[in-house]
C-alpha cells in the first residue's frame, strides 16, 4: 500500500486534481465542514465553528466535504475493520444543502437562482471528488503520529483510489 501511496505526491496525479477542479471564483471558505463544526441555534440559525483550515477555496467544497466523511463504514469484520463506501446520498440530499444556502441570498429574478443552484450541485459532485484526495493526503502525517484509533495507512490508500476511480470516470466524461 505505501509504494502505491508515493502516487499522491506524483506530477501526475497534481496534474489530474488541476483537471478536476470546477471553475469558476474562489472565495471564502469554512473547509473542514462535517457533523461536529455545525451548530444549530435555537432560532433555528445555522453557525459554523473551528475556522482553522478556511481560506480562499471552491465553495462548492463546503458542501461536497459535509457529505465526504459519511461514506465511512466502521465496525467490519475483516481488516482495516472499515472502508471507505460509495456514498448513500444523491444530488436530492445536496440540492437541499444547496437550497438552504440560495435561500439567504439575493438574485435579481428566478432564472439566476436556477443557474446558481445548477452550478453549485454540479461542482459538488466535482469536489467530492476532491474531498477524498484531500482526506487522503490528510491520513499520511496522522500514520505516523496518530490522533484517532485509526488505521491511517489504509484509509489513505481507500481514499486516495476512491478519488483515482471518480477522476478517471469525470475526465472521461469531460
């Protein structure tokens, strides 16, 4: 697993993350958005916590790496003891992310929030794609100094051809 691994840091593989990304503006993002950053206020707000990974990013990103960690299936029989899934959601569940985010911002008329929305689903299912390279190259520090009772090397290696067998399907397609 650790000779295949050496991949992540190739000019080629930087070169097929280049190919991956959607277009369009960067700007300000959370990047570490999952279950435990999100908080729900009692007025029903929704605020997001731990800002320490935000910078400048696809914001398609922060919606696609919400979903990214809910394909994580622990408590297997066999080792690793867990893999990495294809996920149980579908664009209906990332519309409504979507929807709720277009719901607090302004458009001239219909047709823009339409695009907007289009767009959006179209390059969260480009970043998710993304989520699990960066999960991958996130796993090789934490092998060697573990924070989690984790099988780092393999859930890197999981990772890392979960995003090469979605690149390669998007290139195709592209």
């Amino acid at each position: 697993m650790c000779e295949e691994l050496r991949a992540i840091y190739s000019d080629e593989t930087r070169d097929r993350v280049r190919q991956c990304l959607p277009a369009g503006t960067l700007s300000f993002c959370h990047n570490d958005t999952y279950h435990g950053n999100i908080m729900k206020l009692d007025d029903g707000r929704i605020k997001l916590v731990d800002f320490e990974f935000s910078c400048l990013n696809h914001k398609a990103y922060d919606f696609a790496s919400l979903f990214a960690e809910t394909v994580m299936r622990h408590g297997l029989s066999d080792y690793p003891y867990f893999e990495i899934a294809e996920p149980e959601f579908g664009d209906h569940e990332l519309g409504m992310l979507i929807d709720y985010y277009l719901d607090n911002t302004e458009f001239d008329n219909a047709e823009q929030r339409t695009a907007e929305f289009e767009k959006l689903l179209a390059d969260s299912r480009q970043m998710l794609i993304m989520s699990d390279y960066k999960y991958a190259m996130a796993a090789l520090p934490l092998a060697l100094n573990p924070i989690q009772k984790i099988r780092f090397i393999p859930y890197a290696y999981q990772r890392f051809h979960k995003f090469l067998r979605a690149s390669d399907r998007l290139l195709q397609i592209t």
